[in-house]
C-alpha cells in the first residue's frame, strides 16, 4: 500500500462511507436501502411459500435476484429496458451474479419448499452498483428468512443461511491497487475486478477483466487481498446491522 | 362534510402526511421523491437540449413522462414489465396522464427546443401513485427547467411554466366522498375520482370511474370540491417547497 | 345553446346519424356493425362457456373488450400493433375504458361462470371512435347474453343485464360546448370529454381533458349536460335495434 | 365435369356469389371490399409519394402488402397478434403471397418514386381469404394507381399496370376437383391448392398442397384448368367493377 | 433438354454433387448432415414421448419443423432473428414447409403418441435451402423413428413411414428450364417452382412462383417433369444413405 | 498433479483433442470449425469496411461477437431463442465475454475503420463451449483481418493484432483441480474457472464460480495454473493452423 490519496480522500484500501437502511420497505419480507457512497441500491427480498413447479417435491427452496437500474440513476439518462421491450446484456449478467452469490450461502434443503425473490434496484449508481446490491441483498434475504420463521415456513431449528456473503469491486488503477472503485475510478481502471467473498473469507465469485492491457499473476494477487480485507468490512457492517433491533 | 374518522384518524378532507424531498438525486436536472403517507414516488426530470426529431425546427420544447413501479412497491411482487417485454395498460395510461398534466403548464414556445422526460418511479405504493407522481414530477420539472435557464438553454425572460399544477384522488366510501385514499381505501371505494388542477384551481384533467355503482351529478360535484381544495393544499407545498434554499 | 351551425350541418346538441346493423357477424354470438357519421366499428361478442383460471370457482362471470382501428381507417396509414410487435399506449387505454363500461352493466353472478370477450375494431375513424365502440358493445354484448340464455349456459330467469350504456364525446370549441364530436372538430376542441352513462342516467365514467386552456366547474357542467343528453338519444337507439325482430 | 352438387347448391367448376363494393373507404386511395360468399375482406391500397429508403433514387416504385384477420372473423375466437406480440407463420405466408401477386403485373419503372401498401383485412372468414383477398386487392390498387395519376405522381402516359390479377383455390374433395373451396369444403379436401392468374391468363404463382393423400399428375392438371377458368371469371367481374362510374 | 451447359460444367437435369452424413450429431435421436454444392444444412431429428398437451390422449403422434440459418451462412452477414426478436416471414413460410412435407408420408397413428422436432439449420447456402433441409430432414426422420421402435415408444410393428420424400427447387432460366438451382442461377430464374415428391413419384407440394414474367401451362409441365426425375435420383441417395450400417 | 485418471482416459492437465478446421466456410471472409472433444464450434468472421455510427470518424475499427447453440447441440432440445423472442441471460453473457476477449488483443487504431462481426455457433456441445468459441474466433479473426490487409482496407505496415488469445475451463472435481472439463465432469464441479489468457501468458480474463463450495486461494492458485499452461497449448495449435498454406 502507498501514500496515494484519492479523489475523494480515501487511501486505497478504504471502503466509501457504507449505510445500511434495513427495512426501508413496509412491504418486502426483507429489505435493505444500501449507500456505498453515492452508489444506493434498494435490496427486496419477496418470500413466497411454495417453489417454482420444475422444482416441486424435492424438499428444496429456491432463492433467485433481478437487478435493473432506474432510467435516471446515472448520469446521463437511459432507456427503460421494459419500453425497449427487452432486457440487455448486463443486466442479465448482473442478476445472474447476485443470485449466484445468495445460494452460495443458502442451504436450499432447510430453506424448505419456500422461494425468495431479490429485487436490486439502483436508485443512484456512482460505481460499484453489483458488488453493493450483493451486499445489500444478504441483508434482505437474511430479514426475509426471519419472517419465514417466524411464520413456521421455515423449521425453528433449520439453518439455511450457511454463511453470510458480500462483494467489493477492485481495480489498477494508474498501476495501483485500489478498493471499491468511485465511476470516476472504474472508467479508468485498467483492470477491474470483482470478488465475491463470504464471512468466513472463502471465494464465490472472482471476475476479473482486463480494461486496458492484460494483466499478471502479481497483479491478480494484490487485487485479490485488497478485496478480500474489503470484504471482511462489509461483513462485520451487515452483522452490525442485522443485529440492531428494528 | 360529516363526522367520520378514517383508519388512519384522517377527517374525511384531510390529505395524509404529504413530504417533498426536493433534490433527492444527485444526477438528475430536477428531482423530488414525494410521499403521500405509504406511498413513495422518485421524481427525475432529465433536460436535454434538442427535441425529437419529428418537432425539429418548429421552435417548441417537448415534455413527456414515464411511470413504472418496482416490482415490490405492492403488498405482493409483480413481474418486471421489462422481464414481460411489454408494458402493461395500466403503465401506459398513467404515462400518458403525467405527461398530459404537465404539458397542460408549460407553454412549449417559451420552453424552446428542449426536451425534458420525467421519470416517475413508485418505490412504495399505498393508493395514489399516479396523484402522487403528478404532484412530485412538477417539482422536478421546475427545477429542470431553472437548470435549463442557468445554463442559458432557456431564455432569461422567457416564462416555461405558466402556472403549477398538482392531483389528488377522491372517492365515495360507504356513501361518503373523501379526500386522498389510502389502498385500503382505495380498494372499498365505490367511485373512485382522480382530479388534476392548475395553481389557479382550474381542471386539466377530470376522471371518474364507478367501481361499484355508477354515480350521479350531485355525488360527482362533491367529489369534484374535496379535489380541488386538496390540489389547493398540494399547490402551496409545492411553492413551499420551490421556494426552500437548496 | 346557441344557433350555431357545424360544418355538417348539425346544431351543437345534436348527434351525427346513427346506424347500427346487428347480427352483422355470420360467426360471433352477439354482433353490431356502429356508424357515427363517418365513425365505423365493427363490434362482436365472443361467448364462452367457462372463466378464466384466476376466476373459476367463483361462481361468477367474465366481461372483457379489445379495441384496435385497421391500418388505413384513418386519413393516414398507421403501422399495425402486431406488426410493430407491441400495443401502444391509446389502444390499451381504450380497450380498458370499454371493458369497465360494459361491467359496470353486468350482474357477473348472474352471468354465472361464462366469459363474453368484446371486440371492437374501427373499419374507418371520424372522430368518437371509443364512445361509438361502447354504445355498439352494448347491443353486441346484450344479443350474446341472449345467445348464452337460449343454449341455456345461463339461467332462465337470471339478469345478468342490470342496466344499458351508452357512451359520447362531448367538447368545447370557440368557447362553445358541443355534442358528438368529429375528427375536424375533435383535432380543434380547447376540452374534449367522453362521458359514459347507463340507461338510468347515471354516470359510469367522465374523462375530461383540457387539449388547450383548462377548464372551469361551469364549462364542466355544460359538457356533462350535453353529454347526458347524447346518452339518453343513444340508449333509445339501442333499445330500438335490440326490440326489432332479427 | 360430373353432375355433383354442393352443399351450397353449386355446381363444381362454380364460384361462389362475388360482390365487389369498391370505393368502401373514405380515407384510402384505393379500396374494395369483397365477398367470395362468406368470406370478407376489406382491401384498401395507401398510395404514398416516395419509396423506401433502400429503393431511393433508382426510379422505381414498390408494392407491399399485409394480411390480417379479425379476432372474430373465424368461428370461434383467435387472439389479437398485437397482443401476442408476434405475426403468426400463415399471416406472414399469405402477406408475402399478396405481394407477389400484385408486383407480377405491376411496372415499377412506370409507376415511379411511389409506393403503393395494400391492406387486406378478414372481417369474415369461410375459406379462401387469401384468393379473395388477391383479387381485390388487384381493384384497390387499379383506384390507388389512377389516384396517383390523376394527382399527378404517375405520368400520364405511364402504364404501371401491364395485366390484371386474381386469385381462386381448388380442391379435391371426394376424389372431385372442385373451384372456391367454402371453409365447410377445405377441411375435407385431400388437396388444396391456390392458383393466381392474370388477365391474359399466364399463371403468377400455383401452390398446391397434399392435406390427406399425395396427388398424381392428373389431378394437379385438373385442378389447374379450374383454376384458370375461374380466375378468368373474376378477371371479368373485376373489369366490371372498375368500368362501373364511382 | 437440350446441350446447355451451366456455370458449374452440369447439364441442365443434373443435380449438383449431393452428400449425406447420416448419424452426424452425437445427441440428436436422428440426423444428417445433408450437401447440395455448396449448400450444407444440418437436420437433427429430436424424439419425445408425449405430445403436445392440445393433441394428449387421441392416440396419434406429432412431427413439426424448425428452419433457420446461421448469420454468415449467406455471402453478407445477415442480423440473427434471436437478436431481432422475432422470425422473419421467410423463416416462418419455410419451416412450415418442411413440416408439411415430412408430415405427408408418416402416418400419425401409427408412430403412436410420440413427438419428433425436426431442426433444419443452414450452415452455408447456395441455393435450394429448403429443398435440401426436406431431403436431408427425411433421413433424420427416418432415423430418430427406429430410435424409438428400438426404445420400444413405437410399436415393433407399426410403419410410422409409409413413403419417403424428397425435394428440390427447378427454374427457367433464359427460357430455358433447370433441375437444381445454385444461388447464381436461382437469383436469374424467371420462374422458379419448388417440387416436393414422395418416393412413390406423386405430388406432396407443388410451389411455382413467377419471379419475372408469368408462366404458362407447357414451362409448368416441363419444370414439373424436372423436378420429379430430381427428386426420384434424390430418393435413390436417401435410400443409400439409410442401408448403409452406422 | 497426481495420476489421476478421468473418463476418456486423460491425465488431469490434459486437453482433449483439439482440432481446428480453417477456413471451413465458403462466405466469410475468415473461419475455423474448432473441436474441443465433443464441443464443436463453427466461428466465422464477418469484414466490414466502415464501422458503426457511433464510432465514425474517430479512425477506430470495431470487433464485437455473438455466440449461440443450435437447438439440439445439446443431450435434450432446448427451445430457440428466436422463436421465443428474446435472448437469454446466459448467451448475453458468453458474447460480451468473447468480444471482450477478442478485443483484448487488438489495436483498434491500427485496424482502422473497419468492423469486423464473429459469430460462434454451437453445432455441438460437450463442455467448454465459450472456451473452444474464444480459440477458434482469434483463428477466425487473424484470417478476415489477412483478408482486410489483402484488400487495403488496412495498411500494410498496420499491425492490429497484438498478440494472440486462447481460452480454456479448469475447475475442481473431488478436491482435484483438472483442465479443459467435459460436460459431465462439468456438472460436477465444485468451483469452475474459465481463463482468457493471452498468448505471452497475461490475464485477459478470470472467472471463477464456487459451484459447490466456496474456494480459498490455494486452490484458485492451481486452477490459474493448470489454466495458463492449457492456454499456453492452445496457443502453439493457433499458431500451427494459422501457418499451414490454405
């Protein structure tokens, strides 16, 4: 790590100021307003008792996400996706990524025949908007398995939620290493990545895509540890706020 | 006007607990997230300089609006219409409402060639998002079109906006016209009733609707009156809120 | 009302001439082809024993309507909905008016568990295309529950008609309140109102829009006035076509 | 030729009753609207000043054309492709079989930068829409075409039409060729086949199809010979109307 | 016939070099991987048991048919119908094609209730694409029919194919006609006529279009003369291609 | 590495055979039919001289990449993307994936204003499809930008390509990292890994999923490892095929 003070002061092996707004909505099974600076996802997690009919009759639940930004979250506005009448390419990628980091962490069999769908809705985007509703979303889905519980859908003595999971963008930037990336930061970086790292700090996810040149094993390491002490963050700051009392 | 009390301790006349979170977006050119009590709606309003290419060269600005809900703004999750690949009728219509509510204000020569869109989106829903939308997007409008004359992209003398404009829904309950309906409300009413009314009190847009029964002239007026003293109310929160420093 | 003559000759609370030729469609349980002057809407009622999934058990029927207007009804052609893969904003709008109209009329247990679909397509436009297709809807609508009782799909002595509807257009245009607008009239009106009513006289719906300046109380109750008026010439109209021998 | 009668009452190288209302539309350049017996169609032709993009600048003009049906044309009720969201296979087979048709006897050098779009509309169907549909879109567009010339955007002495077209199906039915197949009669036919003829007689397109059995050389040539006879009988009915004054 | 000899050195009642991988597909139940020149279409036969539920419980079974091309099959890339969001006309006209034909020589009872997909994907085109997807489809077909009668799902005695069937495309070319079109030939054709024929020689579609100027009886039977004497040399290499042990 | 066995008899750091048929299509302007074992991916190139509106003028080349499966390049059907209108998430992803590998290892200054189209076609799957798509598009590419360079549309001296790119799947099965997974050993992998790597060993690309459980950093190590050398195999076959005279 060096002296590298950043646009908005942070060294590079800091997080932006993270907020967790749990139960936002009054009418999700779990939900979460999530601030990774001027990055805000709103994370639903709707519980329906009962699954998907391909997967009636195996005892096991089902947990997915979509992920869509608002026409206005960014800078300049964007097309809605349901007046183009269809869903492009990242937002595919990026729902695809969330759901597979929730089930990382999901015991489907103590889940039971339950489904949990995660709505992530970026309200604001200013860089990182997956890695934060990841985050945000673990939050939701954990509130939502509560409610299942306490509504007898879920067992008293079942453990569905194996471990916790969060996410954090890293990216080279200049050739340094830095955590958690503002926009201003990722349209420069020349490599990007993103690591999705559960509370015990094992890998689910690693991503990492070269920007610019291609990049070495070295790097790949240095990005590699800043994102998992990044992560270790997030992890105690979801803890802190699924401990509050509501 | 009788006695009774509502669910929520409203009087018959009373609109819930309005706030207008001007300036809710760090990107967009005017912004308000508006509640109405449960229900939540994020105004943006998008500037560009230009207009569509079927108005070029006539010398008038254009406004037009789109609504949508997140999936979970409801009590129970709704498909994404971006998912369906379709809109929905409902969507389309209240689109098409907005935009009309607020052209019905806005004299297009003054505006020049500009264009703003107005996005509307409900983040929670309890009765009233189209009213609410309404009320909120011409918060964000006049802020749009401020940010537009700073920039110099609308003339210092010319006059946009020539009056204001908010809505309110009303509804006959058991036989009793009331002001501003909540879902439960809203989903008991016999004749539901949504008004549209300039800052001077005049209609731009009136539309009643029996539910149940239909309804006669002199159950219409009174539904008409509680409307246009609720928009009167709106009307001087919105100068209030126009008027705050930012 | 004033002396003023209209381009076609018609004094300002008059209707345009009125034809409807019932039992146009060889194949359809309930069938009216409607003319408005120039306005043609071909209108046919689709009778189905049994209600759709979400209804069934209920005890109760189902009444829904689909308008849409060929390509070259118009002075221009227009792209087909189906060709451009998706159904705009007006057509939804309309088809929605037209279904809530014609329920407002129907006892749905007493139609019992059978479902009338409604479609309404404009063979050629001038002008009050949705309130032609509701008026026509009704003789459709009246002669398929007729169609339903004969094949004995609904009971004897049931009244799943509890009233009939009609539907005009109603607007202002040099100052002055006018009844049945046509398409050079309509495309001119400073307000423009379509107004539905039963047989009793009651209201079922009011969509009154300011297209120029907004609209006072007195303007409103002028408009309402004519248009209640056109309903009840409309309703003797209906009754006449329904009590003549097919 | 045997003695056989139809269900109808025809003999089996007869058409059925054909009427020909040309002129039906008060908006298109061209239009007719035709009865083969039971069947239905509205055809208007739009005649619009200039060509598609890709035929810019190369003198030449173009005919297309668009098939639909009516959601309650048929016996029983086929949903809107406008609300499917998608043009059947049989919509786009036969939109593309109309187009052909007309452009064989259509000089597109001669009918200049114009471009003339037919729409063909089922209101009622009993078989053979398609023929009929050719047959009088072929009048439509004799009206668009001297539309066109009359307002000047042909020349005066440009023949674009250089022969006329109709169209007829044939069938075998009991081992029996028979000419203008009633929907009765299709169903049963062990071959269908669709021939489109012109003026002089030449054929444009032949497309026959095995339904039950595959057909021998000898049945396809009495088919043909039918076809060729009735189409000459349309030829005839055709010139009639177009002779007729408006 | 006469001594013209074509661009590719072949008489004009020559096919052009024809092969068949049979069994080419590692999965599909039946498949062939089919060459007409330069024309290679892949068929795959995909066998279910079961029927489509609008067909459960009549005893019969249920061949259908997919066309499509690869974008860069043709000389210019041509966009992907999945990336346009809907099937081309051509597309739609095609498949149904092949379903027709292959439908005509398999007797539905017999192949008991079982569906068979057929797949046609062009992966390079040279003319007569849907001519040769018919021929090679039969193959797959014939195949994936064994698949099930050694699977047990068609009974050991049951002949689900009661005749082969073959196609190809002929045309007339500077008057004079052709069996077999490449792509140079084919965009020439002033006719061009697609014959399906079952191995017995009769008919089970006749396609002829006039692409140029109409055609009269004597060109229709020496283009139908070609095409029979084509298909029965085609049936002779399917009959080949399935004797030869796998 | 341990001695290990798998099913089709390779050590665990083995590929499967790999064959690379350049230059298989007729049309495009650079090809390669590429098999990874059972994988077979046929990838075309398609040239443009010109690049997209958006990036006129700015003296750039564009490269972009589309990938798709037929329908039964599977062990079961799966429905075509085209027929259901809309592109799944999963093939979304595989494009974006590719292009961005491709993109990687090209000077898009130095290819000038040229675009160049890959499309990667799936004729049959067993494991390792975007893999096999990204080494047989680079052969693909280095082919059609040689076909640019022949024909001037890029200069002589130009070099757009700055290395080569070859891709391949590792993952852990029963605790043991293994290369270049077939299908079945895929779908039972605990974590699966796709690297990009270029041909002088850097990342393009690294994504790693935890299928099963979570990986540490060890294991992901050996998985970057036995990825690098596959890739580094792959590369001496790129370069083996791009040598051989055509």
């Amino acid at each position: 790590m060096t002296d590298i003070i950043r646009a908005d002061g942070r060294a590079v092996h800091e997080l932006r100021p993270i907020t967790i707004e749990r139960g936002w909505s009054a009418h999700a099974e779990g939900s979460a307003l999530i601030s990774f600076g001027g990055t805000k996802v709103l994370c639903t997690a709707s519980f329906t008792n009962g699954v998907p009919r391909w997967l009636t009759g195996k005892g096991k639940g089902w947990v997915t996400a979509e992920y869509a930004m608002l026409p206005r979250a960014t800078n300049s506005r964007n097309d809605r996706e349901s007046v183009k009448g269809k869903i492009g390419g990242r937002t595919h990628e990026i729902s695809r990524l969330i759901g597979r980091a929730l089930r990382a962490v999901v015991d489907t069999k103590a889940l039971g025949e339950n489904t949990i769908v995660i709505d992530c809705d970026v309200l604001q985007a200013d860089g990182g908007t997956r890695t934060a509703a990841i985050t945000g979303a673990y939050v939701a889905l954990a509130d939502a398995i509560e409610w299942g519980r306490a509504k007898k859908f879920i067992g008293q003595k079942a453990t569905p939620l194996i471990d916790s999971v969060a996410a954090v963008s890293v990216g080279i930037i200049d050739g340094e290493p830095m955590l958690d990336l503002a926009y201003v930061e990722d349209v420069r970086a020349e490599t990007d990545m993103n690591v999705v790292v559960t509370g015990r700090g094992l890998f689910v996810e690693v991503q990492g895509t070269a920007e610019g040149a291609p990049f070495d094993k070295r790097e790949l390491d240095a990005l590699l540890e800043l994102g998992v002490a990044g992560c270790a963050d997030l992890r105690d700051l979801q803890a802190a706020s699924l401990a509050a009392g509501e």
